[in-house]
C-alpha cells in the first residue's frame, strides 16, 4: 500500500450561475453546498472580477457554517478557466496566473477564471498549497489539427477537459488499464458537446464546442461557412447577436424552443415527428464526430466513451452507440464528476504521483 | 452483334467548353474549346453566351470532319436546376427554360442543356442530361444544422461521385443498389459522398464552404471565428467569399493551388507546405471517417477520385488514416465526358429510363 493518510481537500467551482463549494476526504465528500445566483447578478457592473467580494463571501459563509478551519486542509482545488492555453494536469496557482486573471489576460470572460482567485484568498497565507485542474483552456493538439481553410482563423482547442480526462481515468481503471496506454474517443454531451480523440491521455483534437462539430442543446455547431456568411451580412442581425444563434441560443433550442433534453424526449414520446427528427439529427452529428476522431487515430481506437448530462439519455445514447458501434467497444459513463475529479486531481500531487505543472 | 450507337457530349466549363463523339464507349473525337476572358467579357448573363458557344462549336465538328448526320444522341452537362435524383434526365421544355431563367445561379453548365437540345433539334434525335451538381438524395436528418434557416444542401460533384461508384461497383462485382460506398472527389473542390441504396444520403457541399478544405476552398471555418471576421468591418461579402471560394484552403496558406508545385516544395524541405497539406489530407480522413457512419460502419469500398488522387504521395497517406474503414480504390483523374457518353448508352440501350423534369 502507498500513502495512507487521509487528505482533506477543498474544491471550489464557480459555474456562471453557481458556486461549487465541497470537502472532500480522499475522494470521499465530507459536505457539499452549490451556491445559486440570478443570471442578472453575473453581468452586474465590473464584469467578472466584479463577482469576486461578494461569491468569496458566500464560501467563506459556508466554511463558517460548515466549522471547516483552513489550517485544517490538505489542499484547495479550483476549477480551471479559459487562460492561456496550456497542457492538461494539476497546476499550482502563482502569481503568473493570478496576475493574467486580474488583468484580463484570459481567451473568454467566464466565472470559471474566478477559481483561482478564491482558492487563493481563501488559502491566504496559511501556506496550503492551492491547485486548478485540466482547465478548458487545455491545448494538446498536433499542429496539423490547427489548421483550417483560412490561414488567420485557426483551429483552437476548448475542450471540457476536466470531466473527458476523469472520465478516461474511471474508463482506464474499469479497463484495468491507463490511460498512457489507451487510444480514447471520448464525448462530453451537455449543454455543449465536445468530442476528442485521446491519444496516450493527450487530447490531439476536439471540435470546440463553442466553434464547431456536432449541434447540441445550446450551441449550434459547424455550419456550411457560405451560409453563415451570407447571414451575417444579412443586415438582420448585429455580432452580438449572431454569436448567440451560435452559442447559447442554437442548435435544439432554435430548432425547438427548449434546450431540456427530457422536454424533447417527452415530445418525441407524444410523437411529435419535428423533434424526433432534430433529435435524431444531433445523434447523427455526434455519432459523424466520433468517427471523424476516431480517423483521427488512424482506427486505432481502445475504446469510445459518452460522458456529460445527456449521456443519462438511454433514448440518444442508444443512436449514438448503434453508429459507431462499429469502431471499438462504446461506454456510457454518465454526469459530471468534477468535484471528485479536482479533488482527485489534487490528491495525484499530493501523493506524489504527479507533479504539479507550473503556470508561467 | 449489338449496335453501335453514336452520341454527341457537350460540356461547357467557365472559361472552356469541351466537346467529343463517342462510338459506344470510345471516344472517336474530342476538342476543348478555350474561350477567352475577352470573348465572354460582353456576356451580362450566361444563357447570352449560347450563340457564340453554339456557332464555334458547330465550326469546330465541321473542320474536326464529324458527322453528325449519324449522331444517335446528344448529352449536355447538367445545370443548376431544382433538386433531382441522381440520373439520366431528356431534355424538356420546363428543363430549358429553367436554365434560361438561372433562378438557381449562373453557372456554365447552365448551357449544356441548351446547347444539346439545339444540336439534337437539327438532327432530330433525343438530348439528354445526367447527373448535374444538384442530384439531391440526402437523408432529412443530414440537412439539418444548428441554427434552423441554414439548411446543408446537396450540391456536389454528382457526375464524377457516380461514375466513380460505377467503376467500383463493376470492379468489385456488387450491384450499385444494394452497395455501401464512400466515394472522395478530391479536385478544386473537395465532396465526400456516402452512398447506399443507390443513392448519395449525406455528402459535405464545396460549394457552401463545408467539408475539408481544399486546394482553393475554405471548407469548414470555426463558426464563432468566421462570424466575428464577417462584422470585423475590414472586409466586404464579396472579399469573405473569395476567401472562401477561389482563394481558400491551400492557395491561401501557400499561395498556389497546383499539388504538383506544393509537392516539389515539400521535396525542397518546405516544412510549412508539408504540415498544410498534411493538415488538408486530415481534414479528408475525417471526413470519409463521419461517412463511414452514414453507413452504420459497413463500407464496401472506399473510392478515391478527381485530379488530387494523382498524388501517390497523398493518397498512401489518406490510405493510412482511413484504410481500417474499407478497402481503398484509387481512382485518379476525373472522366467527365466518358462519365457523360456512358449515361445516354444506358439509356440507347434500354438499360435505363430517363427521368422527367418536371
């Protein structure tokens, strides 16, 4: 046996409309609070770092009300943003990060990069170590998978990293293997949807949900590039807009006025022709984004696997599985693991089986 | 002894129009007219180009010495018409003025029809189409995207994808029916077509900027990217859309569109011009990998065509991406005219009906 003790780990995940806040021991949950906020709070004056008093506030409330002392952790794990792009693994938060995050010197806004921030108020100068993991920002794409058809506009890696690679570690582990030793197509189907190719444990390609691949509830996806031009310079609509026909406001929801899975599902049982049809569609684009990855590695694929919310759909999961049943074994592992995933993450380090990556 | 049947082929490209006689299958004469920019420059509208291509066509066959009183045929290439299924359409009148009113886009091919239906006037026989870019067999769920007034359209290279399937289908003993195909077109343009059934159920549109990128096209864009380039205020529609069409894909980062040249690079130790092309033959392997599940994964064939599968160098390299899906049969060069002379022999010899525009 290796290290026995028990670590005592604080993850902090700050969601757009959320704050995570957790105690783990080991990978076991000690208590966990979600803190809720209105969608108008978070575009309040200030922008994002405008957020920071009032959510550090809240969590230092819920370790008070929780009797959790600070000096009684092991570790404080924070949810990763959309820094600089960067490979996967536990980082230690720095100044270099911080400062980035202070500075905007970030890719996208998002209250994710507030992880940081409060993990270090929080651990102040106590001296607990404060980490982020397998931020959206991971960059592990060969430099072939960068390139599109207009030199300027490159191909960028965003990818829900954290939940795809814990997810591969669970299918690792069930597999009796490692994921350095596996080949992984790996989707996380939620509000958006990414599809990777792991190769080794190392994403060398995903969509990005936010740009491209396979529609989902929120987000629409890849489109013919003509079209989407002729759209924007429709004069119908202003950038801001459109960016929201794209993200947020596309795929199932423009297409059926909800972006609630069940709800569709629920239409589909009624018979409703229109949403079968649009439900089917998106399986179809996922099912072609699998593939896609799994040529990707040359068809040297150990096995694909369906993460996220949706993945709790047997209805989708089901089409999906039928399609690409074809190019390895397929495994459904559904939800969000990112609490146990940070917490995990951390304790790699910890344990000393990982080292920690610096930032700068 | 079965007969032998003559037929006429005309196709009119953009700055060319070519035209053969063929006996059955062989080709007994073939000419490729050049036009000059100079000569269509008066031209407002394509259909006005009709007399002067008619008139140096017709001089052309004179001097070649082709007869046409023993013409059995004329096929014309197809136009931009209304969605049709894939096949062998007789020219009609609906058919005509449809590519006089071009409601569907200008384009050269508009003038096939036009130019067939005049030469088999004069010699009262049948004229024909087959095949034109706007086959539309596509599955209703392949034409759905995410945002719901952006449909993906069938417009591909209908002529070639179906030839190709042909010549596979022959060569490996199957019925085109009842066959499962992923055919490449890999020219200027770049189309992966699923076909199963007899038909081509998704296929990415060139055209419209989607699929891989190609030697002059953009393909895909990152959306969110592309968006915010369109409102960026730099560029008008007319500038986005030659980036995407004409000076796209690998004549933007290289700035050539010839393989040959590109190649010659990449022997000179061009590291820049191997990773692009790598990169295009990537995007292809993607591509054929999502057809592969068009097909629910049971390929019969992978058939790679057009004037890129010239390139050993390319097509070893995309046979080790996507060989795991199928076997890969190379099928370089692009027959149009042949493709073209063997639709109207189907149809002289009672093989097939030719469908009704309607």
């Amino acid at each position: 046996m290796k290290n026995q003790t028990v670590f005592r780990i604080l993850v902090i995940n700050p969601g757009s409309t959320t704050t995570k806040v957790a105690l783990l021991e080991n990978d076991k949950p000690v208590w966990s609070v979600t803190l809720e906020y209105a969608p108008e709070r978070g575009s309040s004056s200030g922008g994002m770092l405008g957020q920071f008093d009032f959510r550090l506030r809240d969590v230092e409330r819920v370790l008070d009300s929780k009797k959790t002392a600070i000096s009684s952790l092991s570790a404080v794990a924070v949810r990763g943003g959309l820094f600089k792009p960067l490979e996967g693994g536990t980082y230690r938060i720095d100044e270099a990060v911080l400062d980035d995050v202070r500075h905007g010197r970030v890719q996208i806004e998002h209250a994710s990069n507030l992880g940081v921030l409060l993990g270090d108020a929080l651990a102040g100068s106590s001296g607990i170590p404060v980490f982020f993991i397998d931020p959206v920002s991971v960059d592990e794409f060969e430099p072939i998978a960068r390139i599109s058809g207009i030199p300027e506009l490159e191909r960028k890696s965003f990818v829900h990293a954290l939940n795809i690679k814990a997810t591969a570690r669970v299918l690792a582990e069930k597999l009796g293997s490692d994921i350095h030793d596996l080949n992984l197509v790996g989707a996380n189907l939620g509000g958006g949807i990414s599809i990777c190719a792991m190769n080794k444990g190392r994403i060398v390609d995903v969509n990005n949900a936010v740009e491209g691949g396979p529609f989902s509830p929120e987000r629409a996806g890849s489109l013919p590039s003509n079209s989407l031009v002729r759209l924007c310079y429709s004069g119908r609509f202003t950038l801001d807009e459109m960016k929201k026909r794209l993200v947020g406001q596309g795929g199932l929801v423009a297409h059926l006025g909800t972006q609630d899975a069940r709800e569709v599902e629920k239409r589909i049982g009624a018979g409703d022709a229109k949403a079968e049809l649009i439900y089917r569609a998106m399986a179809y684009q996922i099912a072609k984004e699998i593939a896609a990855m799994a040529a990707v590695l040359s068809g040297k694929v150990d096995a694909v696997f369906l993460a996220g919310g949706l993945a709790h759909s047997a209805l989708l999961t089901g089409w999906v599985r039928e399609r690409v049943a074809f190019i390895a074994p397929v495994y459904v592992l559904p939800g969000e693991r990112e609490m146990e995933a940070l917490a995990r993450g951390a304790m790699r380090v910890l344990r000393g089986e990982e080292k920690a990556k610096i930032y700068a | 002894m079965p007969r032998t049947f003559v037929i006429l082929v005309i196709n009119p490209g953009s700055t060319s129009t070519k035209v053969a006689l063929f006996e059955n299958e062989k080709e007994v004469f073939s000419k490729t007219i050049a036009h000059a920019p100079a000569d269509l420059a008066p031209f407002k509208r394509m259909a006005d180009q009709y007399d002067m291509r008619l008139n140096i066509i017709e001089k052309t066959l004179q001097s070649g010495g082709v007869n046409l009183k023993s013409i059995d045929a004329v096929m014309g290439r197809g136009g931009l018409l209304k969605p049709v299924l894939g096949g062998v359409y007789a020219v009609n009148a609906c058919m005509l003025e449809d590519l006089r009113r071009a409601e569907r886009g200008e384009h050269a091919s508009n003038l096939g029809a036009l130019i067939a239906d005049a030469f088999a006037q004069k010699n009262g026989v049948p004229a024909y189409i087959a095949d034109p870019v706007v086959v539309d067999e596509m599955d209703p769920m392949a034409k759905v995207t995410g945002i719901p007034e952006i449909e993906r359209r069938s417009i591909f290279h209908a002529l070639n994808q179906k030839a190709v399937a042909g010549k596979v289908c022959a060569e490996l003993g199957l019925r085109y029916g009842g066959a499962r195909l992923i055919v490449a077109h890999l020219g200027g343009g770049i189309s992966v077509g699923a076909h199963r059934s007899g038909r081509v159920v998704d296929v990415n549109n060139a055209l419209d900027g989607d699929g891989p990128f190609s030697p002059e096209r953009a393909g895909s864009i990152p959306a969110g990217q592309l968006a915010a380039l369109c409102f960026s205020g730099d560029l008008t529609l007319a500038d986005v859309k030659k980036r995407l069409t004409g000076r796209g894909g690998l004549v933007a980062h290289l700035g050539t569109n010839d393989i040959r040249v590109i190649e010659e690079k990449i022997r000179n130790g061009d590291e820049r011009a191997r990773l692009v092309l790598d990169a295009m033959i990537y995007q292809i392997a993607k591509h054929i990998g999502a057809a592969a599940v068009v097909l629910d994964g049971k390929v019969d064939a992978i058939a790679v065509s057009g004037g890129l599968a010239m390139d050993e160098s390319l097509v070893m390299k995309l046979k080790s991406k996507v060989g795991w899906i199928a076997k890969v049969m190379v099928y370089p060069g692009e027959e149009e005219m042949h493709a073209l002379a063997l639709g109207a022999l189907d149809v002289l010899n009672r093989r097939v009906q030719p469908g009704v525009y309607a």
